[in-house]
C-alpha cells in the first residue's frame, strides 16, 4: 500500500497565471513528436539554438586520414568540448567510450571510397541505430549527380521513413560532386531538397550568398568545415556562417588537424554560442594554445 502518512493538500496551482507556452528553439521543429524534440535539444543548446558537432566520420572513406589515425588519442581528449559527436557505428564501437554520454548524428550510410567513385550507397539497419542510442542519423544526398541522384534521395527518404517511427532525426548531407558549382543556387537547391525529403537538419557548405541558402531552408543549416585552413580562415570562415544564420558546424578536418585541436575547438565553441568576432576568437585559440 502506498504511504499516506503526512500526505499534503496541493496549494500552489498558480490561479491566474496562463501556462508557460515554450517555443522550440529548433528552426522547422515546433510540431514535431517529443522523443524527436528531445534528441534534436541534446544536439542543438536550448540557450542558443546552435551546436558544435565535431566530424571524424572520414575513416569511412578516407581511412586513417591524417588526425585520425588513433581516435583514442587525438578525438577522444576533444569529446568534453563537443556538443555532438558525428562518427560510424564501427568507431563508436570500438573508440568512443558510452560513459561520455555526448550526442550522437551517426553517419547511417555508404558506398563510396578515395579509390572510386560513388558507386553504390546503402543505408544502415534503423535498428542498429536504436542499439546505438543516437540522436541523429546523416545520411548523404548526391544532387546533380546522374547516376546517384535518384539513389541517395531515395536512401534519405527511407531513413527519413523509418528515424520517423523511432523518433530519430535525419541530416542530410549535401555532397558536392567534382562538377558542381560550389555557389549558393547549387547549396540552396540541395539544402532545400534535403529538407523537402524530410531531413530535420542540413549540412552543407558555406559559400557567397550563404544567407539565400539559410533562408530557404527550413530547417536547420549547419557547415562543414571543408579542407584544412589556417586557424585564422576556419574562424573567419565559422563566423560568416553563424553571422548569415547557420545553426552551428559540423566540423572535422579544421579543428583535428589543426596545430592545437582542442584550443581549435573550443574557439570555434566560443564563435558559435558566443558570436565571438575572428580576431577574439584567434586570440583564444592561441592563448588556449599556449597553456
Ligand atoms: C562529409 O560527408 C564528411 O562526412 C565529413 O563529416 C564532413 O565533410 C565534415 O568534415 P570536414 O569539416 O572535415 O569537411
């Protein structure tokens, strides 16, 4: 039987005051489910609406590129600094200590290598995903390209089908084939297809115009960091995202292959929730540098 001793009369029902309503701090997300909502705040921070993913999915393409040769030694020190972590289940199983208890956007999907070109592309078992306790899956959408188009959305769509049932948010990736014009008419376009096709988060590339591509997508936008720059560029380059209404990065190659990675990614933390100008945010990185 329940314990009834000493039991209270509620008197604190706030009469008078209306219900707090509170609006969903992520672009595209007000009228989703709870479990979706929950996953897509342990992403992006309630207090800015903006996250720092930190990308080491590159093995599965590129093999031990540089900066990732041992995960153990040169991500895992970066964890702590990350909002999100975006990796593959075979690094996650292997590297990635579950007690860190960091968000995962688990890229769900392959098919390609450095040695060929896209030649296939196939999509990770929802369920594995679920084992997994991700709170986003990424999959790539290969716009403009011939022979995948139709394969990497239809690839999107059945992630987007099935993270749908789960309560799992989908990215979509937007690659950029060799031919492709890197503006903003060909991001804005795959952006917005992404998001058409049901991807509740679109990472692309920052380019001129960048403001066009954020505001026709409907949902959030977050950058890759693209090949490795001098610090000072990557920070600029964050900057102008965030200043023309990116959400955040989803960053790899510019904060682990930087001189200093975690003083790298801790500027780029300070750029993305404190809109930190480049000159302070550079100032930091080589004081964080020098400790
Ligand atoms: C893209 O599909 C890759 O999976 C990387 O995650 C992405 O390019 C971000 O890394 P980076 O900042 O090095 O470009």
């Amino acid at each position: 039987m329940a314990d009834l001793d000493d039991l209270r009369e509620g008197n604190n029902f706030g009469l008078g005051i209306a219900t707090t309503g509170n609006r969903f701090h992520v672009k595209g997300a007000e009228h989703l489910p709870w479990g979706m909502k929950d996953r897509l705040s342990r992403i992006f921070n309630p207090k800015t609406g903006r996250t720092v993913m930190l990308a080491f999915d590159h093995g599965f393409i590129m093999g031990p590129t540089s900066g990732l040769e041992r995960i153990d030694l040169t991500i895992v020190p970066l964890i702590e600094y990350a909002d999100c972590l975006m990796c593959t289940r075979g690094i996650l199983r292997t590297m990635i200590p579950p007690s860190t208890n960091k968000p995962i956007c688990l890229r769900s999907d392959a098919g390609t290598s450095i040695l060929t070109e896209l030649n296939d592309n196939v999509l990770i078992d929802i369920e594995d995903a679920i084992r997994l306790n991700v709170s986003a899956m990424a999959v790539m959408l290969s716009i403009g390209d011939a022979a995948y188009e139709a394969k990497t959305i239809a690839n999107l769509y059945r992630a987007v089908d099935r993270g749908t049932r789960y309560g799992i948010p989908v990215m979509g990736v937007t690659a950029v084939g060799k031919d492709m014009v890197r503006d903003a008419r060909y991001f804005g376009l795959a952006s917005r297809i992404a998001a058409e096709n049901g991807a509740n988060i679109v990472k692309t590339y920052y380019c001129d115009g960048f403001e066009k591509v954020v505001a026709a997508c409907p949902v959030p936008v977050v950058i890759a960091g693209g090949k490795k720059l001098p610090e000072q560029e990557a920070l600029e380059l964050c900057y102008k995202a965030i200043s023309e209404g990116a959400s955040g990065v989803d960053m790899g190659r510019n904060v682990f292959q930087s001189e200093a990675p975690a003083a790298m990614i801790q500027a780029v933390h300070a750029v993305v929730h404190e809109n930190l100008k480049p000159e302070m945010a550079l100032e930091l990185f080589n004081e964080l540098k020098n400790k």
